[in-house]
C-alpha cells in the first residue's frame, strides 16, 4: 500500500491533515485566546487551529466520545475540560521528568498550545497487564500482569482499522527507521515507569495505555511527545477496588463514565 507515491502523498497531507500535524510556539511566547484560529483538521476527540506562530497549533479538546473506530459516540458535559485538564497535569510532570513532549502552555478550560509535529503514523501501545484487544486476540485472561511491559506498533490507517506492525513493517511503510523505533520504544518504556508510579500515587494502576510522537516542525531530526494521555487512552484501575475508571465504562456501557473521569481529576490534582 505505502509505495513511492503513497509516500509522496503522506508528504503532502502531513502539511494540513492535523492527524500528521499537532503544534507548538517559541520558547517563553504568550499567545493571547483570540490569536489567529483557523481551523485545519477536527478529530474524534479534538479540532487543531492555527496561530500567529507558524510553529504552535491550538488544541481544543470536545466533549465527544467514540468507540470501535467511531461507531460509538456520545458526547459529555465538561469531558473536554477535564480531559485537558489531565493531560496538561500528566504533560508538565512528564517534561520534569525529562520527557520532550509536544506541550508549550495552558490557555484556557478546553485549549492548550503546543509544539507543531508532523505525527508519525504509529500508534504505540504499552501493555502491563491483559486487557481489552489483547485479552480477545490471545486468549489471556483479562488483569493478568505481565513479568515485563509489552510495546506495540500499530499502523494508523482508520481504513485498515490501524493493523499492527513490527520495527520491520514500520521501516519499509515509511513510518519510522529502524533507529526511531528503538528510540521510540525506549522512550515509551521510560513514560511507562514514570506514569507507572505517578498514577500509583493516586491509587490507580496503570493497565496500559496509547501514546503518539511527532517530529518538530522546526527541527525534523527531534521526535516528541504528542497527542494526550488522558483515561481515553489509559486503562486505569482503581488499586483498592480495581474498579475501571476510563474510557472502559463508556465502551462497555458500564455506567459512571463521566463521574469516573472526574475522580481521576481529583486524585491527579491532590
């Protein structure tokens, strides 16, 4: 599918599809709520806008939620609030633990700056204990943990239904060379350990999670951080109860989807 001219037109659309493109501003610039908002792309969960700076996007979070690849959705009050939220809390603690991440500042309830990235088409996916896809797939009994974190690569393709791929796969689709996926990986199992022990603080286990990296627009040759992490793309379970306080109770219709969210917010925020 990913031949030369496939590659040329993934050239292209990294310029204004916003799934390839998450943004940023010069270091210690405000920008000021009403600065250029053009609208460039509008997600499952997000819309990105333009700024004065060619190198910073804004990132509003919505209220939607999807599931199975968008064939479930509803939308909650304050679910892009505090998804922001959460994000900007995991984000800082993150880039003092040294992790690069796409994050530049807070703007307002629903809307952060950060970094333009061109995204690379792979979804990475850190396992520490059987869940959900994984579980169906292999046969392993849902909340068995592993002796070791699993990491996987999945090709984002919402046609193809993102198949997973290996570091070979990744090498000859264009999406990364054989050393990004090393650094990638490496970088993963570093947020992994660090997520880890920061949700442990606030009673939750962290089950696995997806997360996405970019390379800056103002320097190609650095990959970081982007997207959110958020219960949208964390499993997260209560310590004492291993109750499921994500985006589980909304995909399995479990009830308390948006009062669980809250409860994160709460344990992060303390």
């Amino acid at each position: 599918m990913f031949l030369i001219d496939k590659k040329l037109q993934f050239a292209v659309e990294s310029r204004v599809d916003t799934r390839r493109c998450v943004g940023y501003n010069a270091a210690g610039k405000n920008f000021p709520p009403t600065n250029a908002m053009e609208p460039i792309y509008e997600g499952k969960a997000k819309r990105l806008y333009t700024t004065d700076d060619p190198n910073v996007l804004r990132m509003e979070y919505k209220d939607s939620a999807t599931a199975f690849n968008g064939v479930k959705k509803e939308d909650f009050e304050n679910k892009g609030r505090m998804n922001k939220a959460i994000t900007l809390i995991i984000y800082r603690m993150l880039e003092g633990k040294g992790v690069k991440t796409h994050l530049v500042e807070d703007l307002d309830d629903i809307n952060l700056l950060v970094k333009k990235v061109s995204i690379m088409p792979l979804e990475v996916i850190v396992r520490n204990v059987a869940a959900g896809s994984f579980s169906k797939r292999m046969g392993v009994k849902e909340g068995t943990t592993f002796g070791k974190p699993i990491v996987e690569f999945s090709y984002k393709d919402d046609a193809l239904n993102d198949p997973f791929i290996n570091d070979d796969y990744a090498r000859e689709m264009g999406a990364a060379t054989e050393e990004e996926c090393a650094y990638i990986k490496k970088m993963a199992l570093l947020i992994n350990d660090t997520l880890k022990e920061f949700f442990l603080e606030a009673n939750l286990r962290l089950i696995d999670f997806k997360i996405e990296f970019g390379r800056l627009s103002t320097d190609p040759s650095q990959i970081v951080l982007a997207d959110e992490i958020t219960p949208d793309t964390c499993r997260l379970w209560d310590v004492e109860t291993g109750k499921k306080m994500d985006k589980d109770r909304f995909r399995q219709g479990l009830g308390e989807f948006m009062e669980s969210y809250a409860e994160v917010l709460s344990r992060l925020q303390k």
